[in-house]
C-alpha cells in the first residue's frame, strides 16, 4: 500500500510539473487581423467577388486583391484585368487559379498583388464584365469600392515631432556657377550684338538721307577721329581716303570710281565734260600720290599727309553735284 501512495503522489507531481511546463510555453494570443474586405456583384447568375486583404491600405506592405467569378458552364465570363483601373496601386504580379467546375457551374479566379504609393485616394474603378453566350455579348459593371489608408505612424505624434523647418539656403556648386556665368556672358553677346546691328542700321538709314557732300565729310570727319596716322596706319589712312572720294564721285557723278583702277578712272572723268582740266589735274595728283602709299611703300611727312587731306575735302566742298542728263538722280553706292 505504502508503494501504491507514493506512486499515486509521484504521479501528481509529474502532472503537475507538465502542466505549469505547457502553460509557460504555450504562445500568447494575438490580436487578431482584421477580416479582409469583400465585395460581391450580381447580374442574374454571374457573381464577381472581389476580395481584398488587408482591408485597409498599408503602405509598408502589399495589398493581395483576389477576383472570383462564379457562373453557370453555359456562359463564358472573362477575367477583367484592372491594370489601368487603379488609383494608388501599382500591379506587382498576378496568376490565375485553375478553374473548377462544381453543380453545373465554373469558378474562375485571379489573385493580383497590388503596391501602393503615396496618394490622396486609393481605388478601384468600375470594371466591365463581359459575358458571352453562344454568339451573344452582354456585360455589366462593377461598383468603384474605395479604400481607406491606415496612419503611417500609430497613435498621437511624439513631442520630438516638430513642425516643418524654414528653408536652409544651399550654396551653389562650381558647375552651377559656371553654368549662371555662361549663361550671363552668352545673353551678354546677343545683347550687345542686338546693339551693335541697331547702331549699324541707325548709321545706314542716317547715311541714306545724306547728300552726297554732307556724306562724304562725315566720312572724313569719322576717318580723322581714327587717328590711322598717329597710329602708324598710314597706308590705311590713304587707302580709306581714296575711297571716300571714289565714293563721293559715284554718288554726285554715276561714274563707277571704286570699281575703276587710277588709270580708268583718270581716263573716265578726263572725257567727261562735268570735270574741267584743273579738277582733273588735282585728283590726278591726289591720287598717284595715294597710290604711292598704297602700293609702293613711300611713307609720306605729316605735312604731305595734311596736304592730301586738305585737297579731299577742298575738291568734296567745292564740287558742284550735277547729274547725268538722262539720270537726275545720283547713282547710290552699295555698302
């Protein structure tokens, strides 16, 4: 008897051991996850449900939308896809289930995990199911089921949240800067080229309106200004004073002088009646001496410079502009 007690009390223990070890290794309840949404649309014997889990969007992890359709075998219904009938969700992958046949009627069903991304409103549109019957075609819509978004972050914000910052100014780096310089100095060339073309028509149409003479002692005045001479341009000098008298003559007289060597031109205004001998004499004179300069590298004193000068804008001054008979209107030079 006394061994029957002490196994009754051994096996007690025993018992009572196990089950204070069971009970301490038993998992704790959770809560438990909130039932997935479900939506089901009807027309006559065609269901479409369309299953969503987790009900509600959470961002931090992926939404699995699941389509049945359930029909009798004598209608073909076909799997809508919803790629572009989403609003905050982006397709990450989809398959479809074998379907069933069961008491006369097919089960159909796609499984699509949708991702989704910051948006104001989490949807999805209406959805046309097509539904065909031997050689007839019918379909309907479904409802547009919105979606709630879950907090990002759970409960009342901590005191460490503050409020949104002021703007920190970020300095710029090299690139950038040379890319604002750049920038600066190519819309300071077209403004300045914009300046210069409008100067340069300004100065056309003012030359334009001249007469002849007042152009020509422009001219000269604008050539003194140069100063070509104190400059050692002398050679320039003389050839830009040749041609404001070339010039001056073409316009006052329609004899082509710029485009004639010394030569022609002597021999042209020697047999025009509107030059005498002693204007002739003086261009001649005035001219060689030019062309010695230009062409033969004679390097005139200052007062051989002054004397030809002198006689380009004495003959521009006393010149009498008389035009051709058959033209009473100067020929105007090309430039």
């Amino acid at each position: 008897m006394a061994w029957t007690q002490q196994l009754i009390r051994t096996l007690s223990g025993g018992a009572i051991l196990l089950g204070a070890v069971s009970g301490a290794t038993l998992p704790v309840s959770a809560t438990p996850a909130a039932p997935p949404r479900i939506e089901t649309f009807d027309s006559g014997p065609v269901s479409v449900t369309f299953t969503l889990e987790p009900p509600v969007v959470q961002l931090d992890r992926d939404t699995l939308l699941s389509i049945r359709i359930a029909a009798p075998t004598n209608l073909s219904v076909t799997l809508p896809a919803v790629d572009s009938r989403l609003n905050g969700f982006v397709v990450a992958g989809s398959y479809d289930s074998p379907p069933e046949t069961r008491n006369g009627s097919m089960r159909q069903e796609r499984h699509i995990r949708l991702t989704p991304h910051l948006s104001p409103q989490y949807r999805i549109s209406p959805v046309a199911i097509l539904v065909k019957s031997g050689l007839t075609e019918s379909w309907f819509p479904t409802r547009p089921i919105v979606l709630d978004a879950a907090p990002i972050v759970k409960g009342p914000p901590g005191r460490d949240i503050a409020g949104p910052r002021s703007p920190v100014p970020i300095r710029p780096g090299l690139k950038t800067i040379v890319g604002y310089l750049v920038g600066v100095l190519v819309i300071g060339a077209l403004i300045y080229g914009i300046w210069r073309a409008a100067r340069h028509v300004q100065r056309a149409v003012k030359l334009r309106r001249m007469s002849p003479r007042e152009r020509a002692l422009h001219e000269l005045a604008e050539l003194l200004a140069r100063d070509l001479v104190g400059r050692e341009q002398v050679k320039d000098f003389y050839f830009e004073l040749t041609m404001i008298v070339r010039a001056y003559i073409e316009r006052a007289h329609a004899i082509r002088a710029p485009e004639q060597t010394t030569e022609e031109f002597l021999l042209a205004v020697s047999r025009d009646p509107r030059f005498i001998p002693e204007v002739v004499g003086r261009l001649r004179t005035f001219l060689q001496a030019a062309d010695m300069v230009k062409y033969a590298a004679y390097r005139p004193d200052q007062p051989t410079v002054d004397q030809a000068l002198s006689t380009a804008q004495n003959y521009i001054e006393t010149d009498a502009e008389t035009p051709l008979p058959n033209n009473p209107h100067p020929v105007p030079l090309n430039s």
